[in-house]
C-alpha cells in the first residue's frame, strides 16, 4: 500500500453520519503501511481509537479479499476501512493470543478476554467472541470500559415522572422488577445503575450475570458458566440460599428462571430482571407463556421498565428550525414548560462530534406499575392492548410520548426517533 498514515491519524478523519435512510459512507479509512507496522502495533492502535470514540464493540469481518474493520458507535455500525486479507489474518491471531485463545483453532467459535491496557494507563475489558464464516474468521471485541459506562439513576435520562416511579420500585422491600427491551437497549446500564442505588451497605445483594460486565464493591456476582451446569435457574437455587436481600438476574430466558425469580420476589426478596419484551406491558405476556401462573406473577411484580436509546444532538452544531407540523407536540403539552414544544432541532455536524451529529445516547422511557386494577388484569391474563390502555388512563407515558418530550426539549431528533422506535409505537 502506499505513503501511509499511523492508524490513529487516519482514522481521525471521520465522514458525515446521517439520522436516517440508508448508512452512510464508512466512518474512515485505515491507511497502513505494512512494511512498518505489524499487528501488534496495529491492533492496539485500532482499540484504541474505538476507545476514543467510546463505541460499545469493535468488530473484524473477513471478506474474499480483505478485512474489513468496523465499530459500533453510538448503537449504528460504522465501518473504518479494510485490512489485506492476509494481514488481517494475522491482526486476528494476534487478538486471540492475546486473548489466551486457541489461535489455530478456525473452525469452531470460541470466546475470550483480554484486559487491554491502554496509553493512557486505563485498562478496557475487552470480551472477544469468533466465529467461522465464508471467508474465514469473524471476530468481535466488546469493550467495557468502566470509566465511561456505570452511571448513576439520575444519569440515565429519565423524566421526573420517570425517575420517581423507578425510585418507587426500588424502595419496595420485595417484589419483581422487569427491565426490558431489545439488544443494545441500555438494560444492563439500567440494571446497574438500580444495584448502585441500593447498594448502601444495609442490603445483602447477589447478582447471577452472564457476563459479569463490571465489578461492583459490596455486592456478591457470580457468572452463570453452562459448561458446568451453572445455568440462571440452577445459580438462582443457590443464590437464595445465601440470604440475599436483592437479588439480580441477568436475563430471564426460561420457564425455570421465570418461576423462581417471581416466587422469590413473593416470598420476600426484591428481584431484578431483564426481559426481552417490546413494550412494558408485554413483559406480562412473555412470563405467562413461559409458564408463570397469573395468580403469583399479579402479586409479585411491582413494575416494568421498557425502553430505547436514542442518540442526542451534539450540542456545538446542532441546527433548530420551526416546528412543520404545529400539533406535533399536542399530545405531552401537560409535560411541557413555557416557550418549549415550539421548535426541532437537527443534526450537522463538526469536530467535536466526530461530524457524525450526535454526541452521546440517552434513553426513552415506558413505565408500568402495578396498580390494584392492574393486577386484576394480570390475574385474569387480559391481553397486552387492555393493561396498556388501562395503564395509559392511570398515568403511564408510552414511549410515543417520552420520545417527543426528547425533541420538544431538543435533546434529538425527530428522524433519530423514527429510526429507533417502530412506527406502530409511534401511533396516537
């Protein structure tokens, strides 16, 4: 390859972003000159920019002729260029030593770690997964970076109506607290922000994770490890023989994980859980089907969480223009301040934001609580639309409303909107 640049300079030049349609062009090139630069220089200088650019995974993909190289930024996939087909090769068995894998094993998946030291002296946890493809390996570095995403409850973006529902939730002695959403939706975040808040050294508090993504002092996590029959339902078992106050699960996937999370959560123990359900009051049904009887699951859940991530505006370029639809903001004028719900805002795109527009995520909120009338619903197994409508008439804000009150406050726009939310939850 020619002249080239170092990695890190290279990469710095980033290509616009765009809020919707199609993706855009790769985020940037890699320009490497391999006849200086080997994978152990490589390789570190690529995390470190993913790093910089605070994405959530770093991928490699291996193509006929090349690799490509590509990261996850702000939830979209942005590529940064391609690596010789050959050379990648390489950078891929330097990431799986480097990993304590198996670098001549191709033909199966296989899962690593490798705790990354960067330049700065800050250590990324680095979970690396591959996995044969057509052409080969392709590898996938999830970066957990401990200095950028454990927040606190009143960091997540929530609402006051928002923030104090879940400050309700977490004051209850005992019951079941569903997190739910899609991938990527932000529940882990969510999960340890809860465990951060109760964790003032008066509650004993077990976590069963797979994986454990950070290490919290105080509270007692343990890893479920399915090679040694360590499932969630087999630890959970165990777990409460410990005498836990809390306990956290990392994810419901069973009909057996289902019915002693919420049997704890009855018997004295505040449960935390994640769910994949599409909205809040869907989690009801997607324990039903697993089994969970009406009668328990009705006196044992406090409450649902669903939510989103959407993308916030960058601060230092962001445009704002008049509202083209003026009752857009109608239905949250309840919600709204004076001079607010009178204009949108945009993104552009600049330096700072590394031209892409949007400078961070926040997330969007669907809240549901389990209220004497609620329950009897759940108890008699009433479909989703009849608890959403009778949790809309008692006060819940659906995700169509707490997505608009993000733009009325110009935190994003509407087309991020349109992107992350589907459009039968945008619907009145």
């Amino acid at each position: 390859m020619g002249v080239a640049d170092s990695p890190v300079t290279a990469l710095d030049r980033v290509a616009p972003d765009r809020a919707a349609g199609p993706p855009g062009p790769p985020v940037g090139q890699l320009k490497l000159d391999l006849g200086t630069l080997e994978p152990d220089q490589t390789v570190p200088a690529v995390i470190e920019y993913a790093a910089k650019l605070h994405a959530s995974d770093l991928f490699l993909y291996s193509n006929e002729d090349h690799l490509e190289v590509a990261v996850r930024h702000l939830g979209m996939v942005r590529s940064l260029g391609r690596l010789p087909a050959e050379f990648g090769r390489r950078c891929l068995s330097y990431v799986k030593t480097a990993a304590n894998m198996n670098f001549s094993e191709r033909r199966r998946p296989m899962d690593g770690r490798w705790l990354f030291s960067r330049r700065s002296g800050q250590r990324l946890d680095l979970r690396i997964n591959t996995i044969p493809t057509l052409y080969g390996e392709d590898c996938t570095l999830r970066i957990l970076d401990q200095e950028h995403r454990l927040l606190s409850v009143d960091q997540l973006g929530m609402d006051g109506h928002h923030y104090g529902r879940l400050t309700q939730f977490l004051a209850n002695p005992n019951g079941l607290l569903l997190v739910t959403g899609p991938t990527e939706s932000g529940k882990s975040t969510t999960l340890y922000a809860c465990l951060s808040q109760l964790n003032n050294g008066e509650r004993k508090i077990n976590t069963i994770e797979d994986p454990i993504e950070y290490s919290l002092r105080g509270i007692r996590q343990t890893q479920v490890n399915a090679g040694l029959e360590l499932t969630f339902d087999a630890l959970l078992r165990h777990v409460l023989r410990q005498a836990p106050d809390v306990i956290m699960i990392g994810e419901i996937r069973d009909a057996e994980t289902a019915m002693t999370a919420v049997r704890a959560a009855g018997s004295g123990h505040l449960v935390l859980a994640t769910l994949h359900a599409p909205v809040a009051s869907a989690a009801v049904h997607s324990l039903l089907r697993l089994g969970v009887h009406p009668y328990l699951l009705s006196n044992a859940l406090l409450g649902v969480v669903s939510q989103r991530l959407l993308r916030t505006l960058c601060s230092q370029c962001k445009v704002t223009y008049e509202v083209p639809a003026p009752k857009l903001f109608e239905g949250i004028r309840p919600w709204l301040g004076a001079g607010e719900g009178t204009s949108l805002s945009g993104p552009t795109g600049c330096s700072a934001c590394f031209n892409t527009g949007y400078a961070g995520r926040t997330g969007v909120f669907e809240m549901l609580r389990v209220t004497p009338a609620i329950r009897e619903l759940i108890d008699d197994s009433s479909p989703v639309s009849a608890i959403r409508k009778k949790a809309g008439e008692e006060g819940m804000i659906e995700f169509r409303q707490s997505a608009l009150l993000k733009v009325a406050h110009g935190l994003t726009s509407i087309e991020e909107v349109v992107r992350v939310l589907p459009g039968e939850y945008l619907l009145p």
